[in-house]
C-alpha cells in the first residue's frame, strides 16, 4: 500500500512548474512596465514637441540650448521673475513641469528615472541657434531640435558624447527595425532610413 504525501520527485516536479510559471509571469511584468514607459515617453516627447513649436512661433527662436534639458524647461516653464519672460513674443509657460518630473539639477527626467538626483536617465535637449543645418547640434534634426532620452539602459555614444559621430550605435541598440522602414538601428540621417523625418522610430532611445 502507498503512504500518503509526495514523493521527493513529485515535489521537484511541482517547484520546476512553479518556478517556470514564476519566471514567465515576471517577464510579463517587466515586459509590461517598459510598454507603459515607453508610452509615457512617447506622449511626453510629443508635449514638448508642440511646446517648442509654440515657443518658436511666438518668439522666433528655439529655447536656449546648454547641453541639456534643463534649459529648455526654464524656457517653457520659468520661475516667476526669470528674464526670459522679457523676450520678445514670449507668452508663456508653454508647458508646466510637475516636480517629479524635473530632477535636482533642474534637468527634465524620463521614464527610468531613479529620483530627484539621477543625472542619467533624463532628456536631453540640443537645439539649431544659429539656424544653419550644416553646423552641430543639433545632430539628427540639423534644422530643427533634438530631444532624446538615454532609455532604460542609461546608454548612449561609444565616446562618452551623446548623438555626435555616425560611428555611434548611440540610439537604437536592439537590432530591430522598430519603425519598419527596411532600416535597422539607423544612425545616418542621410541614409535609407531617414523617410520618417528622423532616425529609428525607437522609443527606448527617442
């Protein structure tokens, strides 16, 4: 007559299915949470693409390029007294920032972003001041503006310089076409890829 209970190759059975289960609903999950920033970033580009736009018509130049976005946030949504109210056409704030969304130094976070004191995961912003597209930044939208987001590996140039050298696999690092172009990881915008307006239609990195 059998005892009752499992054996120990039953029990193995069981934590090899729970464990399989385990690991496919966690791939999910992630999978699942980078779907939804990936959104977030795309709806938050197109907010400050049309606040830039709003700022260009009204004043005739694109927001103040410093390297970074924490320029452009001063440009779209000052403090109270900051004289870039002054400029000529300036009727602003064109876009107001919550405080999550702006980090310690006054830089625009992204998605990935850890807290208030990560200098990594934020946007970047370059734009064309001098009106010259034959001259950079910026690098990919030569006459216009670049805004970009290092993505949820926080990764970008093989130089340490963010969108400045062909040689670069800076943006798109998955080997996929994601916007179905017949281009892959496309970096030139010369190149065959560029019939979108700009370079791989990849949110991790745009």
């Amino acid at each position: 007559m059998r005892s009752s209970g499992f054996t120990i190759v039953e029990l193995l059975i069981v934590i090899a299915i729970i464990t399989i289960i385990s690991t496919v609903a966690t791939f999910n999950f992630i999978t699942a949470i980078q779907k939804a920033k990936r959104s977030t970033a795309k709806s938050f580009i197109g907010k400050l693409e049309l606040a830039i736009s709003m700022y260009k018509i009204d004043t005739g130049l694109y927001p103040p390029d410093k390297g970074s976005s924490a320029s452009l946030r001063k440009a779209l949504d000052p403090e109270k007294d900051d004289p870039i109210q002054d400029l000529p056409g300036w009727n602003g704030p064109y876009l107001e920032f919550k405080q999550k969304e702006v980090n310690s130094s006054g830089e625009l976070l992204d998605p990935w972003a850890k807290g208030k004191e990560d200098i990594i995961h934020v946007w970047t912003y370059r734009a064309d001041e001098d009106g010259n597209s034959s001259t950079w930044p910026p690098f990919h939208n030569a006459a216009s503006f670049d805004i970009y987001s290092k993505g949820y590996d926080g990764k970008t140039g093989t130089d340490g310089e963010d969108a400045d050298e062909f040689k670069d696999g800076n943006y798109c690092q998955n080997g996929i076409d994601d916007d179905n172009d017949g281009a892959v990881d496309e970096l030139n915008p010369n190149g065959g890829g560029n019939a979108n307006g700009y370079l791989e239609d990849d949110i991790n990195n745009w």
